[in-house]
C-alpha cells in the first residue's frame, strides 16, 4: 500500500501545508513558521523513507502510479522515481526542510510569513512534482506551476529591483515554455501510437518512429525551454537579477532546485526521446557550456557585490553540468547528474551565507565590507572559506567529482560523436573547460582575499557583529556535512544514478 500512495502523499503534502498557512489568521502571523517547519520535516521524513525503500541495484521506475487523468487528450497521472530523480527530489525536500529552519529569523522585509511560508511550501509541490513526472503534460503542469510563487518570493521580498528582477525572471522562463510545449504536442501527435507518456515516447524514439527532421525541430524546441532554466549562455541574464534581488531563501531554492529542473529535463525528456536530434545539437551544446563555463568565470572576476558573484558563479558551474550532458556518455550523464546535486548543496549553502552576512553589515558589497571576517565573526568566515573552496573544485569535496568527470568525459565522447568527427572539437573543450577551473578558483580564492582576510574597519569591530547563532548551525549543518561527505563518498549518489544511466546510455549504443 504504501509503495502505491508514498510519491503522491510526499509531493502533494506541502501543497496541503500552504492551504492550511493560509487558514492562518492575520493576527496570529507567526504561527506559520512552525506549520510550515512541522509540514517540511514530515515531507523530508517522507523522502528519506522513499530513499530507505529504493532498491539501488534495480533499473526503472519504483512507487508508480499510472491511472487515468485528462482523458479527453489523453493525459494520465503517471508519477514514479528513479536513480536519476532521486537524488534531486530528495534534495528538494532536504533544502525545503533548512529553509523553513532558517526562516524563524530570516524573513525580508516585509515579513508576512503567512504568505511567504505558503510560497515556499508551494514551489516545493512543483519543484518535487517535476522530478517525478512521467506524462509530458503532467511535467508541464509541475515545471509551470514553479513560477508563480518564485515570482512572488522575488517581487514582494526582494532587493530594491525585485519587480524588474521578478517579470525578467517569469518572461524568460515562460518564452522558454512556449516552445517546449509546442515540441509536446508534436511528439504527441507524431507518435504511434498517440501518447505523452515518456517511457513509451522513449521506446519510439530509440526505434525510430520520429525521423530524423524531426527530431532536430522538436528537439530545438524542447532545448530553448531547457536551456533558459538552466540557464545556459546565452541565456542566462535573467540569472544574475533574479539571484540578487531575490530573498535569500529563494536564492536557496533557486540555485539548489529550481536550475536543475532544465538540466534534469535534458537528462529525462531531449535525450532519451530524441536521440538523433540529441546527437545533432550535441557538439553545438558543448560548445555553448565551455563558454558559460569561461564566460562565467570572467563575470565573477568584475563583481562587486558578493550575492551577483556567486550568481555568476552558478553559470559557470551549469556549464559543467551540460559539457557532461553533451558527451552523451555513461561518464558524462552521471557527472551531471552528481554536479546538479553537488551545485545545490554548496551554492545553496554560499547563498545562505551571504544572506547572512548581509543580515549583519547591512550590504552585500565588498569594498563596503572591507575585508576582516576573520576578525569579526571567525566562525562565519570559517564557514564561508570552506564552501568557497568546495565551490572552487578541491578535491576531497563535493564540489570536485563532478567537474572532473565532466571533463573526463569530454575526453572521450560518445560513439556517434567520434564517427561524426568531433572528438577534436570535444578534446579542445575540455582543455578550455580545464582553463575555467583555473579562473572559478581565481575569482573565489580573490574574493576571499578582500572579504575574509586583512584587517576589519574599526567600524564593524565596534559594532559587536554576533557569529553565527543556533538557528544558523542547524540550518547549515547538514549541508556542511554534505559538502565533505560527497567529496570523499561520491558513490553515495553514483551509487544510486550508474544503473538508469546506463540503460539510458543504450539509446546512444552504449
């Protein structure tokens, strides 16, 4: 019974939670933040029994539900979970569960936690939900549903550009969304037969069903709704707005989650349904992921406020997530995979740093801080050094395997890659994408130097800065944790992800 109940249970639960935060009365505002934190520990418990479940050495889907849903366009309701979902559905509902902790004295202006919570609890349906989906238009309902709360957090809790940040960010990501539709109902209505179901349109597409025209074309499609959430360059300019104007639990939820769900729709939906249009844009993707990765790195060289730098620094490290996609190999989609989840924990953990830090200076900018952490808040600056390397690729930390893979990877491309000449082109990537983690550790290793290091303005050591509190440790501890143990244990999500990838792989002959 449970194993027919637990995807739906654990993905609908926060929606449940936002509709009870709304019940809340106007005078009793604070009551939600224990609602919400109660409803996203029950959630993440939820989770981690779905992990505890999993059979680790099985290939295909697990906990699937496949009933009967809009049957007037043939739409069903067909959720499950696999090694390559799993990973970042569980992290989904972990980053949840922190958010909610660290939202007991870290609301923006103007507070209302009642809507805030709701949103937040929200976003969490559409983020797990699109994790989870197997029928197209169910991943479309999940993937829009995202929006409107993420346009919320932005606009009403923002920085001083919030609403320019907030409609950038729902114009980009809804364009997208367009075409990506529109590819959905072509492989729907070109398939034999008619189906939005995924693993059928899988099936087809690995036996040739779609020809190779059209492939090329829906692939297109379904790539610029990918490509922007993302956000690969050069799409990406809504990134850097939306992070800084955005409260710092958004950043979280933004960087950790909702970036993923566009490499993660490549993963599940471009390539296994259109394997000859993958084949095609390939090399054309790889080109446009070393130059974000170079791209990136360069724009965090000039930043002056820290929030727009690690932004930045999230364009570079996608890149690396779709250099490894663009392979098209074994190698290549695991490095994705476990550089998605490593992205999340350390960017996620780098935004609720800076949030913090602004919390105390007041300013996000790093001639107005003036160097001196150290001085003034040791443990802060401890925390900040440590994930800032991780970020940087030191091995021995989560934020190493991944690039490295990637880049192994693009040694040695896919088969049909070779044959079609551009294992050159793929060699060459990779050196320059070698030459991008030089940069990603020059601008962190500089950006310390001026944050971290020297002596404080007298002003902010009289200004008795309190260290990092309670609330902060049980926030960021389990992402600390994280950020040491997937270095050291990448097996811990390879473990989950080689089989399905694998048989993915096949598609490519494998």
């Amino acid at each position: 019974m449970w194993q027919d109940v637990a995807i739906t249970i654990t993905v609908f639960l926060p929606l449940l939670g936002a509709g009870i935060i709304t019940l809340v009365p106007k005078s009793r505002e604070e009551a939600a933040k224990p609602i919400a934190l109660v409803v996203s520990i029950v959630g993440f418990a939820l989770a981690l029994g779905i992990l505890a479940g999993y059979d680790w050495d099985a290939r295909g889907l697990q906990y699937t539900v496949d009933v009967p849903w809009i049957n007037a366009i043939g739409a069903r309701y067909h959720v499950g979970i696999d090694g390559i979902s799993m990973p970042l559905f569980t992290l989904s509902y972990l980053l949840t569960f922190l958010c909610s902790v660290y939202a007991f004295h870290h609301i923006e202006e103007p507070g209302k936690p009642k809507a805030f919570l709701a949103l937040m609890l929200l976003l969490q349906t559409g983020m797990a939900g699109t994790f989870i989906a197997f029928d197209l238009i169910l991943f479309f309902v999940f993937w829009e549903l995202v929006l409107v709360p993420m346009y919320f957090m932005i606009g009403v809790w923002g920085g001083p550009r919030r609403e320019y940040a907030a409609v950038k960010f729902f114009l980009y990501t809804l364009f997208g969304s367009v075409f990506m539709l529109v590819a959905f109902l072509a492989l729907y209505f070109t398939s034999e037969p008619n189906t939005f179901d995924m693993l059928a349109l899988a099936q087809q597409g690995e036996a040739g069903v779609f020809t190779a025209t059209f492939q090329r074309l829906a692939f297109l499609g379904i790539f610029l709704g990918f490509a922007i959430k993302v956000p690969m360059w050069p799409f990406h300019t809504w990134l850097p707005d939306a992070h800084t104007e955005a409260p710092t639990i958004g950043s979280v939820l933004l960087a950790g989650i909702l970036l993923k769900m566009g490499t993660y729709g490549f993963v599940r939906i471009a390539l296994p349904i259109l394997p000859e249009g993958a084949m095609a844009f390939a090399p054309v993707i790889a080109v446009l992921a070393v130059i974000a990765i170079i791209y990136g790195a360069l724009c965090c060289l000039a930043q002056t406020d820290l929030k727009r730098l690690i932004a930045f620094s999230s364009v570079g490290h996608m890149g690396f997530v779709m250099l490894g996609i663009a392979t098209l190999t074994p190698v290549g989609i695991n490095a994705a995979i476990f550089g998605m989840v490593a992205h999340g924990v350390i960017t996620g953990m780098l935004f609720f740093v800076v949030g913090s830090v602004k919390d105390r200076y007041h300013t996000r900018a790093i001639a107005d801080i003036g160097g001196g952490l150290f001085q003034t808040m040791p443990r802060m600056g401890a925390i900040f050094t440590f994930v800032a390397i991780a970020s940087l690729g030191l091995p021995g930390l989560a934020g190493f395997p991944g690039e490295f893979a990637a880049l192994l990877a693009a040694f040695q491309p896919a088969a049909g890659l070779v044959e079609a000449g551009h294992l050159t082109l793929y060699r060459v990537l990779m050196v320059l994408g070698a030459v991008g983690t030089v940069l990603t550790a020059g601008y962190f290793l500089w950006m310390m130097q001026r944050v971290n290091m020297g002596v404080a303005p007298q002003r902010w050591k009289d200004a008795g800065l309190a260290d990092v509190s309670v609330i902060e440790w049980g926030t960021w501890l389990p992402l600390l944790l994280m950020t040491f143990f997937l270095g050291v244990l990448p097996g811990l999500v390879w473990g989950i992800t080689t089989a399905d990838v694998d048989a993915l792989y096949s598609v490519f002959g494998g």
